[in-house]
C-alpha cells in the first residue's frame, strides 16, 4: 500500500535535483559567459587608455566633423594630459567653444554657449573610448558570438541593461576595439532594413601604437537617422615637459564641479 507514494516521492525528488543540477548549471554558465566578456573588454579598454595612472603624458590634436541632415561644420578637439585629473581639453568650432582643465582635484569649464550642444555630447561620448569598453555592473552578458567585417574576425559582446540593447565587438587577432552598435535593435544592425531610427553605431580603425598601447585614427559615430561625428586624429606625441600655465584654469566665466560626465553640463 505504501511502495506507490513512496516510488512517487523519490522520483519528484530526483526531478526536483536535476532541475536544480540543470539551474545551477545555468547559473554557472551565465556568469562564466559575463567574466570572459567582461574581461575581453576590460583588455579592450586597456589597450587604448591613455589616460590610465600608467599613461605616458601626451598631446593629441585632431580634426572633427559634425554632420546633421544635410549640414556639416568643421572643428578641432585638443587635449594636453600629464596625469590622471590633470589635463586640459579644447573644443573649437564655429558658434562654439568650450575649454575644460582638471588640476587639483577640481574640474574648470569655460563655455562660450550655456548649454552643452547635442553634437558636442555625441563628440565627447565617442571620444570616450576606453570608458565604452567597460561592462558596468547594471549590464546583462547574453552572449558572446563571432563575425567577419570585410577580412576582420570579430568577437562580439552581445549585452542588456533594461531598454538598452549593445553589441561591442573587437578585433579577434589583435584585440582591439573595433565597433559599438547600440539601441533597441543593436543586435540586428547588419541588416540595414530592420534598423531603428534611434540606433547608434561607433567605429575605430586605421590603429597606431603609442607608448606600449594604441589608438585609432579615425573614429566615427553614426544614429538617430541623420547624426554623425567623424575624427581624424593628426598628431599623437609623448610630451617631456608642459608650459608652466597649461594647466591654468582660463580666464573668465567658469563653472567649477568635480569630476562629472560632460553630459550632465546641458542640464
């Protein structure tokens, strides 16, 4: 009378162990899955890091293209850096100017609008670099996947984080950043016709070694439909000694604030 329950409960038990042999295995894969992403794309964002406490102090000039619908403007961004908190930033275009200096613990901006144009904001996030390359915590690893761009092998990071869908892929042999696509659709963005209005893809090529890492010369960001910010980096050099005022906070109006994303100055 009694074997039948028994029989009964051992086999829910023993379903109950595999599907939780089965979880765990699941558990187990997912957060291995998140360790190698996270760690390829932490040696990504080394391998251009300038600005790393390691970093050899440097001077980067550049040209900068910012394109809107069927309107384009011309500038440059320059930047002096001689340790992490100590650089200087220049952003030069018609109708705008902006000069930021980070020293002693204190970041000095002097803009020539109040607010922060949207090009600029995309300019800045693009120049980012190594920072794009850093898996946050809040960032959910699906998977990681192969593609070929051209005669490139890429291996790719496929991420979410709530709305926000992000594809970060890098060069398979030399491990280099190489692409950024993001937004609802990112991980279709090789299909032009199911792109979304709203997405975002940044590219890096054309590298240069520079004092143990690398940097690429041209960095392009292209979304919204209409938007793109295009650089082309024209000297990279390792600097011995800076000015005794080149890390002087310009004259003038100044808004001081401590070390906050530059998109928080339009608010």
């Amino acid at each position: 009378m009694n074997a039948r329950p028994k029989t009964l409960r051992l086999g829910l038990l023993l379903i109950s162990s595999i599907f939780l042999f089965e979880s765990r295995v699941v558990i187990a894969a997912d957060q291995s899955t998140k360790q190698d992403a996270t760690a390829m794309l932490s040696k990504a964002a080394g391998l251009v890091d300038l600005q790393a406490p390691d970093g050899t102090p440097f001077l980067l000039l550049a040209n900068v293209t910012l394109r809107e619908g069927n309107k384009s403007v011309e500038g440059i961004f320059a930047m002096t850096w001689a340790a992490p908190g100590h650089y200087r930033r220049v952003f030069h275009f018609p109708g705008f100017t902006t000069t930021e200096v980070a020293t002693e613990g204190a970041i000095y901006r002097q803009r020539s609008t109040e607010a922060l144009p949207l090009m600029i904001w995309e300019l800045d996030q693009l120049l980012a670099l190594a920072s794009n390359y850093r898996l946050g915590p809040e960032w959910k690893v699906l998977r990681i996947q192969t593609e070929q761009s051209g005669q490139t092998e890429l291996t790719c990071v496929l991420a979410k984080t709530g709305l926000a869908d992000s594809k970060s892929c890098v060069n398979a042999s030399t491990g280099e950043p190489f692409s950024i696509d993001a937004g609802p659709d990112a991980y279709h963005m090789e299909r032009p016709r199911e792109r979304s209005t709203v997405t975002e893809r940044s590219e890096f090529t054309d590298y240069q070694p520079f004092e143990g890492r690398s940097l690429p010369r041209t960095l392009t960001f292209r979304g919204w439909d209409a938007r793109a910010v295009e650089v082309r980096i024209q000297k990279l050099i390792q600097v011995k000694a800076f000015a005794a005022d080149e890390f002087t906070p310009p004259k003038g109006p100044l808004k001081q604030a401590s070390a906050s994303p530059l998109k928080q100055l339009g608010k």
